[in-house]
C-alpha cells in the first residue's frame, strides 16, 4: 500500500535509486548478505525519515532481509516525489509527498503506524512521540527503535528522564560513523550545495555566522571557511567555544555576530536562537537559514512581526521587508536547508552510505537482543564493521597489531 503525489514520476525516481545504489557500496554488502540471513524474516519496520533516493535505498535493504516496510517522511519540506514514486513501484509500502501541511503529515506517520511495525527507525522522534501520546495500541509490537538525529536523540532522552519511553532505542546519531562524518561532512557539504544553488551567491569574502558548534556546526564553519567565508561561531558551551576559536574563527554573542553577518546559518537543535530583536541588528540583505531538525531555530513569527511585507522571491527565498527598508531573507522557511530548499538533495550517498549502514545493522542488533528501555549508542562493534567496509570499498589497506603489541598494550608491567 502507499499514498504519492504522482506515480507517473516512478521510472525518473527509479533513476535516481539506481544512482545512490552505484556511490553506496557498504549498504550494497549488508543488502546482499540480508538477502541470504533473511534476518527480518516476518518482521515490520516502519520509519519516519527524509524521503529521497539514498532513503529508499535503506528500506530496500531492510526489504530485501526479508521485511514488510513501511516509509513515511520526517520533514514536509524534504520529500522527493519521484523518489517515493519509485519507491512504491519497488514494492515499498510508502506514504508522502512534498509540501504536506501538519494535517497530512502526521496522518502519514498514523498510516506507518497502521501497519503495526516491530521496529521503528526515526528521524527527529516524531513517529515515536505519536506512539506514545496517540497510538498506544500499537505500543505493545513494538520490540525497539533507531533515532537518526541529535535533536530526536534529546527529545528521547528527556522522555526516559521523565519515566515516559515505554522501549529501548538505539542513538544510531551517537555512534562514530555517524556523527564525525554523517552529522560533520555531511552536513557541511549538503548545507552549501543547497544554500548556493538556492541563491547563486558568492560565499568568498562574505561573513558567515555558525550557530552552534557542535558536529554540524563544525562541518559548516569549515566548509565556508574553505569558501573563503570570514566565519563567526557563536555558542554557549565554553569548551566548544574555545575550540571554535583555536580551530581560527572569530567567537562573540549572537548579538553582536548578527551585526556583521551576511549569511546566518543556525544549527543548535535548539529554540529561539535567532528571535526578538536580533533582526533589528541585521544588515540590509542578511539572509537566514537553518541546517537543524526543527525550523523552531530562526523564530519566523517574530521577523514577520517586524516586517511590512512579505515575498517568495525566488524558490525557497522569502524576502521581508523591516519597517526601516532593510531587506531580510529567509531561505526554506527556516527548515533545514540542505534538505528543503528547492535545490536541497541532503548528504552525499558516500556519507549516507555509512549512517544507514549503522540504521540497518542497529535494527537487527535489536532484533536479536533483550534491550533494557532507555537510549544506547549502537555498539562499537557496529561503528568498526562500518568503517571496514567503507575501507574495503575505498580500496584503503591499514595496519593492524602484532601479538606482541596487544600483549604491551594490555600489560601495566613494562616501563622504562
């Protein structure tokens, strides 16, 4: 079963599957070796994630280990409609379209959810939050679930804090394949392709303004230094906060960066970080986006509040006009850019290659063990099966220890 915007698209979205599949060779191993474990033999999974080609891919892997699948997407703004058009002509039960309003969105997440699904795999926890507060009845199939994304890793942890998560969850987003090339590589490149296909704008002498230095933040920041981009880094973690500056950006308050910036990129996962009067400082021709989960980063209400007019003037490109002339402009409605401006294609299929590598080995990992309820990071087992086989595929050798250096390793006799 599935519900798409328009299945003529299929043969274009099959395309482009086909083409993620050809730059995605440690999903392609664990594919094949599914097809002959058949390790989800009877088994639903049911996910809530970015609907795009390398996606797909993820549940063709599950698919061809022998499960029913059931995809819906994580962000209204994200979905590729060919994609999920091929998708559906793969035999993926799917669910989505592009530019759903909240309504829709969530009546996708209840269709997934129908299916009663063993597993779930999340991106930013929504599936798992209306499982909780909606769909209790569905509570009791489910054995456990994967959550992508730091954001939903927060939200999740709140809950067990609070005695709420009724099933343990693997931050698949902690483990180290992950977060050091996923959340930093990833999202340092996909931010950028997005943001200048987006605007056709120089980055080269521009100052750009990092919300956050965390590991998107840092992938962002490095990437737009390699632009050329005077880059500011604001945060609230000290140590974070000194490396940004060792690391050789410039680190003050939102307050003041916002005076300098040309281009403000938030990326803290986090609410209001750019609201209230922080417009009021911004230069003439400022523009805004956000690379978090959530478009609660950038407060909109607050800039429109400030406005006397408001104009798509461009795809993706919302100008708004201050009561003094100054022109401000928000790109994706505040989501994330990589992923929902119109030239937003998300992170390469080489670095998605490893995090739903993680997603697919971490969903079996929970099928065959006894979880406790909480959230765990996937096991480093997981990360070094990842890792060795992105080598292997890169046709990168590197050494390994002698008996005799395991041996020293492990002694606390030896000395000098």
């Amino acid at each position: 079963m599935s519900k798409v915007k328009d299945m003529s698209l299929a043969k274009e979205g099959i395309r482009k599957i086909e083409w993620v599949q050809r730059h995605m060779p440690v999903l392609e191993h664990i594919k094949k070796e599914y097809e002959e474990t058949q390790p989800f033999k009877g088994i639903t999974i049911g996910s809530c994630l970015h609907l795009e080609p390398k996606t797909i891919n993820l549940g063709l892997t599950l698919q061809a280990g022998g499960a029913e699948v059931a995809m819906t997407g994580c962000n209204p703004l994200s979905t590729h409609d060919d994609a999920v058009a091929g998708a559906a002509d793969l035999g993926l039960n799917i669910y989505g379209w592009r530019d759903q309003d909240d309504e829709e969105y969530y009546q996708t997440i209840n269709m997934v959810l129908d299916h009663k699904p063993d597993i779930i795999i999340d991106d930013g926890a929504d599936m798992i939050m209306v499982l909780h507060n909606e769909r209790t009845d569905v509570l009791k199939h489910i054995k456990g679930a994967c959550e992508e994304t730091t954001t939903g890793v927060h939200r999740l942890e709140a809950m067990h804090k609070d005695g709420a998560l009724k099933f343990p969850v693997v931050a698949v987003n902690d483990a180290y394949t992950k977060y050091l090339f996923d959340n930093r590589y990833g999202t340092g490149q996909s931010s950028f392709d997005a943001i200048m296909g987006t605007t056709n704008m120089l980055i080269a002498g521009k100052s750009v303004v990092v919300c956050g230095y965390g590991w998107c933040g840092r992938g962002i920041a490095l990437r737009a230094q390699g632009l050329g981009a005077n880059v500011i880094v604001t945060e609230i973690d000290p140590i974070r906060a000194l490396e940004a500056r060792m690391d050789g950006y410039r680190v003050m308050k939102i307050r003041d960066a916002v005076k300098e910036a040309d281009l403000i990129i938030t990326v803290t996962g986090n609410i209001n970080i750019i609201h209230d009067d922080d417009f009021k400082y911004m230069k003439d021709g400022c523009m805004l986006c956000n690379s978090g989960h959530f478009n609660v980063e950038i407060n909109r209400q607050d800039l429109e509040a400030q406005s006397t007019d408001v104009r798509e003037v461009r795809e993706s490109i919302e100008m708004f006009t201050m009561k003094d002339g100054r022109k401000i402009y928000l790109l994706a409605d505040g989501r994330l850019v990589n992923l929902s401006a119109a030239r937003g294609q998300g992170h390469p299929a080489e670095i998605m290659d490893m995090s739903f590598a993680v997603q697919a080995l971490s969903a079996k990992y929970i099928l065959n063990n006894d979880l406790e309820v909480g959230v765990t990071k996937a096991p480093d087992d997981i990360d070094y099966e990842v890792a060795n086989l992105k080598l292997k595929a890169m046709d990168i050798e590197i050494d390994t220890l002698s008996e005799r250096q395991k041996e020293y390793m492990c002694s606390w006799k030896e000395g000098t």
